[in-house]
C-alpha cells in the first residue's frame, strides 16, 4: 500500500466520521443534503468479514423508492469497498432521514449508465472530474426497494 492509498482510504473514513457528527450532533438537521443530492446511510455486507459494514454516501439521483449511488472513491484507482462489497452481497439496507430500509444493489448496465451520468453531473459536477482523474469506468449502483420497503 502506498502512501498516497493510504492517505485516500483515511481522508474517506474521516469524511464519513464527520458526515456521522454532524448529523448526530444536530439532530439529523445539517448533514441530510449535499447540494442537490440526498445522504443515505449504505448498509452492506462485508465481503471477507461478514461483518455489517455502513459508509455515507450521497444519491444524485432518487425517486419513486428507488436511489442511485456513484462508486468515484474521489476519482481514485479503485473502486470503494462498500461497491466491492455490494458486488458480492447485493442485498443492502440505506438509512435515508432515519428510516432504515432493504434494496437489492445492482450496477447500471452500460446504456443505464450513459442515460444516467448528464443526470449524475448535474446534481454535483464533481463526478466529471472524478471520472477525468481515473482509468476505471466509475460505476454507477441502483438500489430497488425491496417488499415493503418502497419508500417515496
């Protein structure tokens, strides 16, 4: 692991521990929006651990039950571990204002992704940059509800 891996992988776990303070500290009040995107709470299964694992994260784009995620890690190498996760245990919970509720994660296909992105961008321009500072293809992730836990 490199020095520059490493300090990645802390800047993106300190974030999150920020992200958690904020929204504990004010009551769930500053922290539930990034610009035009909401915060959820991803829940995933820990692929080697099978431990519960929970990263915030923002959905440029959700409606209809249905949020979408972007795996960008900031533009770096690699994917996210919650996406590696996800890849293998589809099956995830998202917090969203409070409400815990079950999904099945799936990457967008390719046509999904490309309808998706112009949409992505927009509710927050820095994924283009991220996407410009990588070789990977970012992958975008959709979360359906699953039963009865359709949300609007």
């Amino acid at each position: 692991m490199t020095l520059r891996t490493s300090l990645t992988d802390f800047g993106m776990r300190a974030m999150n521990g920020v992200h958690r303070i904020l929204l504990a500290v004010s009551g769930g009040k500053i922290g539930r929006k990034f610009g035009r995107m909401i915060v959820v709470e991803l829940h995933t299964i820990g692929r080697t651990s099978n431990k519960r694992r929970s990263t915030m994260l923002t959905a440029p784009i959700f409606g209809n039950g249905t949020y979408v995620l972007v795996a960008s890690k900031g533009g770096d190498r690699r994917n996210p571990q919650w996406y590696t996760n996800l890849t293998v245990n589809p099956e995830v919970e998202l917090t969203v204002d409070g409400t815990t509720s079950r999904f099945i994660a799936r990457t967008a296909t390719d046509d999904e992704r490309q309808r998706m992105w112009p949409e992505i961008v927009t509710s927050y321009s820095g994924y283009a940059g991220y996407q410009r500072r990588t070789d990977r293809q970012i992958p975008v992730v959709i979360c359906e509800p699953v039963g009865d836990d359709i949300r609007p």
